[in-house]
C-alpha cells in the first residue's frame, strides 16, 4: 500500500520523507487554512521539497470553474493533482479535466456508487472518507471495502485512496483490504512506529549492553 500524508505542514512532509516511505501528499483547504498560507504557494513549495503525487483542492462551485482552477494548478508543478469534490459540476470537470492528461482525486466520498461514477468519469483518484462515517455512526471501513470491491469488479485504472483516516487499526483495515493508497496524518504514522513492548525491549537491551562493556 502507498502511504500519501494529509497535511500541508513542510516540517511533517520532509520528516516523513526522511523516514523513506513517502508516496504522496494529500491537502485541503482546511489543512492548508491551518498553516497560515495559500494553496498555491504551499502546494510549489511542497513539489519543491518532495517528488511525489500532490493533491490541490480546486474550490471553484462550477464545471468550467473547476475546470479553470484544475488548469491552472497543475500548470504549477507536473507532480500537482487535482482535488475536487464529489458533485455532478465535479464530474464534468473530471472528463475534460483527465482527457487533458490531468490526474483528478476525487474526494468526499462515501459510497460505492460515487466511487463508481468517479472512476468512470475518469478520475484517477477516488478518496473515500473513512473517519467521518465513523463519525456519524456508520461504518467507514465497511465503505471503503463497497469501494474496493465495486471497483475490483472492472479494468478501471483510478486508485482508491483511504482517507480520512483517524488512526492505525484504519490504516490497518486498508491494507488488509488491499487498499491502494492511505493518505495518513502525522500524528497516526506516529503511533504506527511505536509498541510499548517494542520500547520496553530497547530500554532492556540498552541496560544490558551498557552492563556487559563494563564486564
Ligand atoms: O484530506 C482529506 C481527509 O483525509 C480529511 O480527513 O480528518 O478531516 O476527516 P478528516
């Protein structure tokens, strides 16, 4: 499974490179809000620090909108993809924007159906949202697996990515599915190193290295 992270946090996105298992990056503008910048000038500086697939959220309300704001961010860095909401303008803007060569993630999704109606539109990207259904009370991995399943079933080339993920069993869940891509925040790839009895180990061996140079 590709590991994408969902921030647009510089420091997070070169320390997970660091670790080397970046595939990706994810932002919206929720994230992007939160680092007191602009889309445009966060996503160049990202594609300047990394060379992976990076999402941009276009937030234009209409087909030829989306359309013009896909345009002009992937004109930014060859490595910027195109983030849209899923909606009917959305998958207008999905055919012109995927038969430009533009990849488009699609995102908000919550059901096989959407899924499905993305992938044939063309995008090259679906991002079901399993957090915020577990939110409300549904069952997020349940969807994501309809996602899977639905579009396993056909030779579609869009790769599903698990998002909204909330912590490590949801990563866990996706890649037992087979889930292509997780896009994970940094905090969860976090707790995804540590073990208490992974900890305990080092803490003794340590000990005992440091008693046995004395002997
Ligand atoms: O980037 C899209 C998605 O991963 C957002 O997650 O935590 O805001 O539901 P969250």
């Amino acid at each position: 499974m590709k590991i994408f992270i969902d921030t647009a946090n510089l420091d997070m996105i070169r320390e997970i490179d660091g670790w080397g298992v970046l595939d990706g990056v994810t932002t919206n503008p929720s994230l992007i809000a939160k680092e007191n910048t602009d889309v445009r000038t966060r996503v160049k500086e990202i594609a300047g620090i990394v060379d992976v697939p990076i999402s941009a959220e276009a937030m234009a309300p209409d087909a030829p909108g989306m359309i013009r704001e896909g345009r002009e961010l992937a004109s930014i860095h060859e490595n910027i993809n195109v983030k849209l909401p899923m909606c009917v303008e959305a998958l207008k803007a999905v055919k012109v924007l995927s038969g430009e060569g533009i990849d488009v993630n699609m995102t908000l999704i919550f059901t096989p159906q959407q899924a499905l109606l993305a992938a044939k539109a063309g995008a090259r990207y679906v991002s079901p949202f399993i957090g915020r259904l577990d939110d409300i009370g549904a069952d997020g991995t349940e969807a994501l697996g309809q996602v899977l399943a639905v579009l396993s079933n056909y030779g579609f080339e869009t790769e599903v990515i698990a998002a909204s993920i909330r912590g490590p069993m949801h990563v866990f869940e996706a890649a037992a599915m087979g889930c292509d891509i997780a896009t994970i925040p940094y905090n969860v790839l976090q707790q995804m190193v540590s073990h208490p009895k992974t900890d305990e180990g080092i803490q003794n061996f340590i000990k005992d290295y440091e008693k046995s140079k004395k002997t």
